[in-house]
C-alpha cells in the first residue's frame, strides 16, 4: 500500500537534513557558548541539559520528514479500494491527519496518511477506517511508534499509571491522557503474549544451563513461589484472588541465577496460576535429565485441592512444602534438601 519511493530517497534525504540543521545550528552554537566560559558543575550541567534537549528534536524532525514522505500525495497511486481482514474498504479522496499525532522515543509527530473506511457490511459491524501507512509502520493503538511502545511496555510493570504518564512528559515529551496510555499498554500486552510462554521457557533453560556448569554442593534448584490478595470485583458477589508467583534457578553453590515473574488477574481460587506452576514446574525438572540432577520445590497454599499435592508428589517427583516452606537455598550455608 506505501507507494515505491526508492527514486525519492536523494530528495526525502535532502528535506530529513534540512528538518535537521535549526537543531545542528542550536548545538554547535551550545558548543561555543560552552567552551568560552569557565567550566563549573553548573556550566556543564546546563550544556548536557540543552544538548539532549536539542538531540531529541533532531530526532522528531527527522522522524516527521520521513514518515510522511513514505506514502504518496496522489490519491490515484493508492488503490481506490481493498480488501483487509476479510472486509472490503474505499479509500478517502484527501490524505487527514492522526487525530492524536504518534508518540515516538523523541516526542510527538503529526502523520498525515490516507486512510480506508469500512464498506456496508463491515460498517454495519461497526468496523473501523484504517491507515495502511500505520500499519506498516508499525503504530500501536493509532498512538505509538514501535519504539516508544515497547519502552511504555518496559516501564509499565515498574509504574504506577501517573508515574508513568509523568516519565513519558518528561523523558520523550509525550503528553498522553490515562485513556490512551490504558490502550497503549494493552496492545503491548496482547502483542508480547503470543510469544511470552516461549520466551520464558528459553530463558529458563539458560538459567538451568548456566547452573549445570556450576560447582559447589547443593543440586540445582527450581525453586517456585505464590502470593496472592482478595480483591472486591465490582458486579460480582465474591471477592476474587489476585495471584502473583515466581520461578527462580538456584546454582550448585546456592546463589540465584534468575528468577521468572509470572501474574495471573482475579479468579475464584488460584486455579489458574496453580495449573500454570505446576505446567513449568513438571517441565523444567524434566529438563533436569538433561542438565544434571535438579531439585524442585513448590510451595502451596492451604486451598490447593489434596490432588494436585497427590500429583506433585508422586506423578512428577515435586516435592509440595507448606506455605512459607523451604523454597531454595538461599545462601552457601543452607543444607542441601533431602
């Protein structure tokens, strides 16, 4: 859908080092101004502040100049109408900005595209228009470069919303409503979840991997806890347990390689985050064949259901400790377990 611009790249380069020279101009005259002036903590201070400060509006003007020289101005080079997702779509006659802009890693960028708007069947499901243009570049919730997302993502887990919103003003000088945030962090989630379980087990079995290469001992441990909270669910008569849990690789001398994070939203009981330890738990001392004798401990809480305990014990060799249990060695001192 993004028209062939190989014969404009000589002119979108020129116009990208055009955007770039107020900026280039800006820093070489901090330069200057720096050198002279005596050289003080606070003199410095103020240079390196200016010089991210102009550095990150480099980046967003080239950024601007060259997303919106990917796609064409002229309607007729774009098809009039195609098919996506299995629904048929008519291009609008005149390209229209994100109503939003796109927040990147060096601020906010307006991204002038022609979009699709859904035909009669699939405006009766109440289907959206969409931007080819957005789409292969990769924008997330019409609000996000690739690059930006995948920070918010990062920061996420270690921010509250407000804090979060805060580091985007202040590190990338995006400003974001909670709204948009919760659409953007969302999307994340849905995109990293397809590959999440993968990428676990691979980094699990480097853990494991890089503790059978380990002296000392102790055998190697896969050591698993939980904790949960209840929490009142609003429309629902109960409250709901919110489950956390983590897996971590003990080498032969008891020190932890690495430890896995695992959440699990509300549910009844703990079913759900249960089945999944015990899924990585069975697994992964299966991997102890292949990696040297391996020690699993999985810690349960009063509710877990007397046959799954059963299970553990006897099916896949796990020993089931009490709540609060032994988990792990936890230092070169801790007795091997039996």
């Amino acid at each position: 859908m993004v028209s062939q611009i190989a014969q404009d790249v000589h002119r979108v380069s020129e116009q990208a080092r055009s955007a770039a020279e107020p900026q280039l101009e800006e820093i070489d005259q901090l330069v200057q101004a720096f050198l002279l002036q005596p050289v003080t903590p606070e003199a410095t201070w103020q240079f390196e502040n200016a010089v991210e400060d102009r550095l990150g509006e480099l980046g967003r003007s080239i950024l601007q100049v060259v997303y919106n020289r990917l796609e064409s101005d002229a309607p007729d080079e774009m098809p009039k109408r195609v098919q996506f997702e299995g629904q048929e779509y008519s291009r609008k006659n005149e390209k229209t900005n994100n109503r939003n802009g796109i927040g990147t890693v060096f601020g906010k960028i307006p991204l002038v595209r022609f979009s699709y708007e859904p035909l009669s069947e699939a405006r009766d499901d109440q289907l959206k228009s969409f931007s080819p243009l957005e789409l292969s570049l990769g924008v997330v919730s019409g609000n996000a470069s690739p690059a930006l997302a995948e920070r918010v993502g990062r920061a996420a887990s270690g921010h509250t919303q407000q804090e979060l919103l805060e580091l985007l003003e202040r590190e990338h000088r995006v400003g974001w409503s909670v709204k948009v945030l919760r659409k953007v962090t969302a999307a994340v989630s849905r995109g990293v979840a397809e590959h999440l379980h993968q990428a676990q087990k691979e980094q699990l079995l480097a853990w494991l991997r890089l503790a059978d290469g380990s002296k000392g001992r102790h055998k190697i441990t896969l050591a698993v806890g939980r904790d949960g909270i209840m929490l009142p669910i609003r429309n629902e008569k109960t409250y709901k347990e919110g489950a956390v849990a983590t897996v971590t690789v003990y080498d032969r001398r008891g020190h932890r390689l690495g430890t896995m994070y695992l959440g699990q939203m509300p549910e009844a009981i703990r079913r759900r985050c249960l089945k999944n330890l015990l899924d990585w738990s069975r697994k992964f001392w299966k991997q102890g064949t292949a990696v040297g004798p391996l020690w699993c401990t999985l810690p349960m809480p009063a509710i877990t259901p007397r046959s799954i305990s059963t299970t553990c014990s006897r099916k896949w060799n796990i020993r089931v400790t009490p709540a609060g249990g032994w988990s792990g060695p936890a230092s070169s001192t801790s007795t091997t377990p039996p």
